[in-house]
C-alpha cells in the first residue's frame, strides 16, 4: 500500500502551527508535494521539538522552498501579513487553518479568560484564516482550497472538555458554512477532524495517548502526526474537487 502521490508544484500552502505535531506533518507533506509552504506558527520550534530542525527550514534541506511568519492566529492582523508574505511566493492556493491549544478544565469550572484564550485561537484564528485567505483568493481570481483542523470533539462530548469542544464544533460549522457561500468562487473548504493523536498539544497528552491500546473500545492505538498527513493533501487536491463543506475523520474509529 502506498502513500497519496500528491503533486503541489508551483502552488503555495499556508500552515498554521506548522512548528509542531499534526501540523509540522502536514506542512512538511505539502513541501515534499513540491508546493512552496508558510509555516505560520507562533513560534519557530515549540518547547517539544527544539533539538529539532525548526519545520521550514526542513523543508528546504531537501530542496523545497519554505518560510517561517510568525504568527498569532488570533490576531486577524497577523494573518494579513501572513497572506501578504505569501503574495511574495505567487500568493495562497492552500490556506490550512490548523494551529489549536487545549485546556483541560471542568465545565464548571471553566473561567470567561480560559473560554477566550481557547477560542481566540482554535475558532477565531480558524474563521479569519478561512475568511482572510478567501478573499485574497477572490481578489487574486485564484480557485483555492482551504482545509481546517477540526477534532472528533466536535461531535463527541468528552469530560474536561467543553470549551474546547466548543471550538472544535464551531469549526465543523464554520467549515459548512463557508462552504456554502464561497463554493460560487471555486473555492473548497473541508476540514480534517483527528482522533487522539500523540502530540505535545498539552502537557502529559503524548504519554497518555500513547497509553491507548483498544481496551475501551476503538480507536485501538493513538494515532501519529504522520497518519493525518494525506487526509490534509486529498482535501486540497484536484481530485477532492466535487468534496466541499465535509469533514474526514481520521480517528483510529473513536467516532463510531
Ligand atoms: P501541537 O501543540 O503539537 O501543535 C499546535 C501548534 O499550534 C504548535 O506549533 C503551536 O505553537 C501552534 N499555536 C498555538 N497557538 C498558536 C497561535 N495563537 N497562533 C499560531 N500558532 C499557534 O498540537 P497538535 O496536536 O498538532 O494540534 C494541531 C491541531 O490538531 C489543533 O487544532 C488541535 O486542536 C487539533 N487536534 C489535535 C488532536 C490531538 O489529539 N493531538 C486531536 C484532535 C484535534
């Protein structure tokens, strides 16, 4: 079984929270896909991957062409200036919305601060990114695709959960949504929704994700970065051109 031979060549691929887990994936993908990618991330090497190679500049060790915006999705500002360094390689084809935080907290408990700071980044920095790159879209005549990060607690409640999950199911109908109204440009919007992956999107996740062995019923193993990489380049392939508003799971089976 092979892998998907995507071909991005001579298109430019925006990643937010391309520094790290599922997105440094990703990114890292479309680079070996041949696009140009911006790696959009508040910062260039996460605590988890310092010893590593920051991910743009791991991309052009192996000939392509990458950059690093820093960047914070929450600020709609930023993501301008994202989109107006992307105009510098030919301007966006791919915008991937995919920079998220988690807390954990009781519902209960959770404080208007907690609420704000998840959103601002997983939803808000989501609905600008869909709405900022659309438009450059629009303005460029470009028919693009956009591809958003949503999660399996979009639709499944879980305990400490809630205001991510709230996020989480914004981005589900954001996704919809946008779809809806930018379809008459040529433009796609999906969203990949993962299960429990091993990443250092909280303290403690990769060791308790990587306890995961099936005995509760599926997925029967936490996933890896890596696993999520082709559902991203499908989504925003040519051969993903009848595919807008939808969500692929790629969850190991948690959502059944
Ligand atoms: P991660 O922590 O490894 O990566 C998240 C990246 O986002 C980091 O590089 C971080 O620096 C960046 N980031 C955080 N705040 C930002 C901001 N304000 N602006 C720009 N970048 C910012 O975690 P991950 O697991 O790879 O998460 C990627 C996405 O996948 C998130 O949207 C997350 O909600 C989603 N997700 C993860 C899981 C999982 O189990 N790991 C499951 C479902 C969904």
């Amino acid at each position: 079984m092979g892998t998907l031979d995507a071909d991005f060549a001579g298109e430019t691929v925006v990643v937010t929270g391309g520094s790290s887990g599922i997105g440094r994936a990703v990114a890292n993908g479309f680079g070996d896909a041949g696009a140009t990618v911006i790696n959009a991330d508040v910062r260039a090497a996460p605590k988890d991957v310092d010893a590593e190679t920051p991910t743009h500049e791991a991309i052009e060790s192996r000939g392509g062409t990458a950059a690093f915006v820093e960047t914070d999705v929450s600020d709609p500002d930023q993501i301008e200036s994202v989109i107006e360094a992307a105009r510098e390689f030919g301007g966006i084809d791919v915008m991937v919305n995919n920079a998220g935080v988690h807390r954990s907290a009781e519902f209960l408990d959770v404080t208007p601060e907690e609420f704000d700071s998840v959103h601002g980044v997983n939803l808000r920095g989501a609905f600008f990114g869909t709405q900022l790159a659309a438009k450059d879209m629009i303005d460029r005549g470009v028919e693009g695709s956009i591809v958003n990060t949503s999660s399996t607690t979009a639709e499944r409640a879980e305990w400490d959960h809630s205001h991510y999950a709230a996020t989480k199911g914004g981005v589900q109908m954001l996704t919809r949504s946008a779809a809806l109204e930018l379809d008459g440009h040529g433009i796609r919007v999906n969203a990949v929704a993962p299960g429990p992956i091993a990443t250092e999107i909280r303290e403690g996740w990769a060791e308790e994700a990587d306890a995961i062995d099936g005995s509760d019923g599926l997925p029967s193993r936490a996933g890896t970065p890596a696993d999520l990489r082709d559902a991203y380049l499908y989504l925003a392939s040519e051969g993903a051109n009848y595919v807008t508003g939808e969500t692929v799971w790629v969850d190991g089976g948690a959502s059944l």
